[in-house]
C-alpha cells in the first residue's frame, strides 16, 4: 500500500525553515520534516539522497527496509514515498524518536513506516532473518566503532540479493567490507559525506532493481 499524500491544510504544513528537509520523490515529494537543531544530527544532504534513490530505482514497489539510526527519518520516509511496502526507523534518542513518530502520523505513512525507539544493533538483531530488501546505515559519525557491528547486523537482515547503503566520514575499501557480509558496488563523495552503495557479497550483480555493478565516485 503506498502511503497517501498528507493534507495540505496550514495547520498541517511546516514553517519554512533551516531546519527542514525535503522529500525528493514519489507520493509525498516536496513534503517538509522538520529537523531538531541537535549536535550531530546531520541530515543525509539531498544531492545525495537523490543519487542514492537513482541507483536503487525510482521506484521501490513492495520493499522492506530499514532505516537504522533513523535520525530525521529521511532516507526511509522517502523510500515509503517511492512504494516501499514496509520501513522501520529506529532511532535511540527519545526526542528523535519522538518527532519521527509526529512525523509519520502527520504525512499519514503510519500503516507503512513503524518508528522503533531504542539500539539498532539490537532491533536489527530480533528482526526476521533475509527477510529486507534494504538497510539505510548512517551512525552518528563520532562512534567509529558502530559502523562495523551496523554493518554484520544489516548483513543478516537482507535478502541473499539485498542492498546496503553506508554513509560514512571516510571511504570504506572492498577489502574492509568483505569479512562484514558485503561487495562494493558503487562509491561516492559530498564533502566529508563519503556514501557507498553494497550487496550481499555472495550475490555481486542483481536484477533486483537493475542496479550496476560499476564503482563511481562523484
């Protein structure tokens, strides 16, 4: 069930601000979430989320994903927007927890998108083994130590052909990924944002979401 467009009356609207982001596609595209003005609470740029969204397909018709480390919510809200059929947002900070929760029943994307409060390393570990399509990775960039463990537990969640996306300080080699469960299939770079696009290493190339196995960086 895709998710409906939220109304569009004031009272329903987000003041503009700075602290905002937009959804790029799909049914709520253009629809505002609001950002809490929190240290390190950093937003995945749009630029980015749009070439995330180009290499995964315009259209996620019938994914489950999850959106570890949800913070704003806008990697997995947009892919509920582009048809994704099931997304968990986990967050542990309870005021994020919070607003994502406000967010979802305000966009009314509730019988989609779940808001789960608390470890993603430990949701991710009671979820249905191979039952994900795809994991949106992005810890807090000042916990080096999570990204790895984030990564072996997105491992066991995704179907043998599933996705990962990592978003990282620093560019994560084919070498480093490999003992964790995942092939590099594209790279990229905004900033000090390095976003990496990974596969079930057992299975390189899909025709999952015809998604190319070429590296790019950008």
């Amino acid at each position: 069930m895709k998710p409906r467009k939220p109304p569009s009356s004031p009272a329903q609207r987000l003041p503009a601000s700075a602290h905002e982001v937009r959804i790029l596609g799909g049914a709520l595209k253009r629809s505002k979430l609001h950002v809490l003005d929190a240290p390190g609470l950093r937003p995945t740029p749009s630029r980015v989320r749009e070439t995330l969204f180009n290499w995964l397909g315009q259209d996620l018709s019938g994914w489950r994903c999850i959106d570890a480390f949800a913070g704003t919510g806008a990697l997995g809200i947009e892919a509920a927007s582009r048809g994704a059929s099931e997304v968990m947002l986990i967050e542990q900070w309870p005021p994020a927890a919070k607003r994502l929760q406000a967010e979802v029943e305000r966009l009314a994307v509730d019988s989609v998108v779940k808001v789960c409060a608390g470890d993603a390393l430990v949701h991710m570990q009671r979820v249905k083994p191979a039952a994900y399509d795809v994991v949106f990775i992005d810890p807090p960039f000042a916990h080096a130590a999570l990204f790895a463990k984030a990564l072996q537990a997105a491992a066991r969640c995704v179907m043998p052909d599933g996705w990962a996306y990592l978003e990282a300080p620093e560019a994560w080699s084919q070498e480093r990924l490999a003992p964790l469960g995942w092939s590099l299939i594209r790279t990229g770079h905004a900033g000090a944002v390095h976003y990496h696009l990974l596969q079930r290493k057992d299975v390189v190339v899909s025709t999952h979401s015809g998604v190319s196995s070429n590296t790019t960086s950008s």
